[in-house]
C-alpha cells in the first residue's frame, strides 16, 4: 500500500520524504482545503525532495467552479509544474450543479499528459459518485482522491469498497479524509492500494510579540501510518 502525504511547506515535504513516504501532495492553506502551491515552494521541493510530488492546482478556496479567468490560471499552472518537473497533478473542475464538468476537465487531463492526473475531493461533492467515476475512467484520470462522500474516509469506508470494485484496475481509488494509524490498516484491508493523509501536527512559533500557531507534516505520525500499513 502506499501512502501520499498533503504536504503544505517545503519542511513538511521533506519530513515526508525523510519518515518514508511515498509521494507527497503539495499544496499551501490546508485550513481551506488547499489551493495551489507558489512557483518557488514547487520549483524547492521538486528539486530537491527525492520522491514524487503531485501538485495541486487550485486557484482558490471555495467550490470548484471556474470562471474563465480562473481556468487560464489553472492551464497556466500546470504548464508551470510541467516544466518543473513534477510527476503528477492534483485538480478538477464541477458544474454549478455538482456534476462533473467534463470538458474542462479532459482538458486540464490532456494539458498534464504524460503527468499522472488526480481528480481530487471535489469528487465527495458530487450527486453520483459511481456515475462520476466512470466518466473519469472515460477522460483518462488515473486517480481520485475521496473520502466516499463522508466526512471521513472510515466513515465513507462502504462507498470507498464500491468504488474500488468499479474501478477494476482502471482508475486508483485514494482514500483520504482522516486516516491516522489508528485506522490506516482498514482501508488496506479492504483492498484499496492508496491512502492519503496530512499525519499533522501544530507548534506554536513565537517571534517575540505573537505567538503563531503552524501546522506541519509530523514525520512520527507518518512513520506510525507506515507501520500500520
């Protein structure tokens, strides 16, 4: 099983690379789901952590529907991380409806060839998740990252069997959604090949006048989940 670690700053990075991750995530503001990553934190981390790194390319917090503009943004992006030399992107866009929007989708997928493509946790927003999955068999995304449209990925884990068998080898299910050691080993038995998690933790920075929450890839907490799985 491998594990991919959503990695918000080049330190977290590498202390994924360093516990024996598998692939990072990298993205900036988890506390609003991610969005895209700076050209200089990707251009740092590429160069120099020594496992793959997918990027996020999300142009703003919210949902997933686009303006034109901000769909410019995202092909610009990910031509960038192209040239970087990432190995996989993490993107997607919906509808107003919920449903996949399959145009601009295919393309962000064709613009990342020959780049793995994730359609990530938009997906638990959708109406019809198994209708959802074959469209992205249909348009070439190789993964989806989904917590089976609950809260957690324990709590979605019988959405995330079904996906699973509907896949058939065709698309990589990636659970994620509060996985911890406690329960990694569920999602492996399962059958599911992939797991995704932040393994954080928060330490106070204090420059002298404030004292500064940040959050960071815990490489005890990563090292746990490898144990586990």
């Amino acid at each position: 099983m491998k594990l991919e670690i959503c990695a918000n700053s080049y330190q977290s990075a590498k202390n994924a690379c360093d516990a024996g991750a598998h692939r990072i995530e990298l993205c900036q503001e988890l506390s609003v789901g991610g969005i895209t990553p700076s050209f200089g934190l990707v251009k740092k981390v590429v160069g120099e952590i020594d496992i793959p790194v997918f990027v996020l390319i999300r142009p703003r917090s919210g949902n997933f529907v686009y303006s034109e503009d901000e769909f410019q943004i995202m092909k610009n992006d990910i031509q960038l991380c192209k040239d970087l030399g990432c190995k996989g992107i993490v993107s997607g866009v919906l509808n107003s409806d919920r449903t996949l929007d399959i145009e601009r989708t295919r393309v962000l997928i064709d613009l990342a060839k020959p780049l793995s493509f994730t359609f990530h946790r938009a997906f638990d927003e959708i109406k019809n998740p198994k209708d959802t999955l074959l469209q992205l068999i249909g348009i070439g995304a190789h993964r989806v990252l989904t917590s089976g449209k609950k809260t957690t990925a324990e709590e979605g884990l019988d959405l995330l069997k079904e996906l699973n068998v509907l896949a058939k080898n065709r698309i990589t299910i990636l659970a994620g959604g509060g996985i911890t050691s406690k329960n990694a080993n569920l999602f492996k038995e399962a059958g599911l090949t992939e797991i995704h998690a932040s393994a954080s933790s928060t330490k106070k920075q204090d420059d002298g006048m404030f004292s500064v929450p940040i959050t960071f890839s815990d490489p005890m907490k990563i090292k746990a989940i490898l144990d586990a799985i």
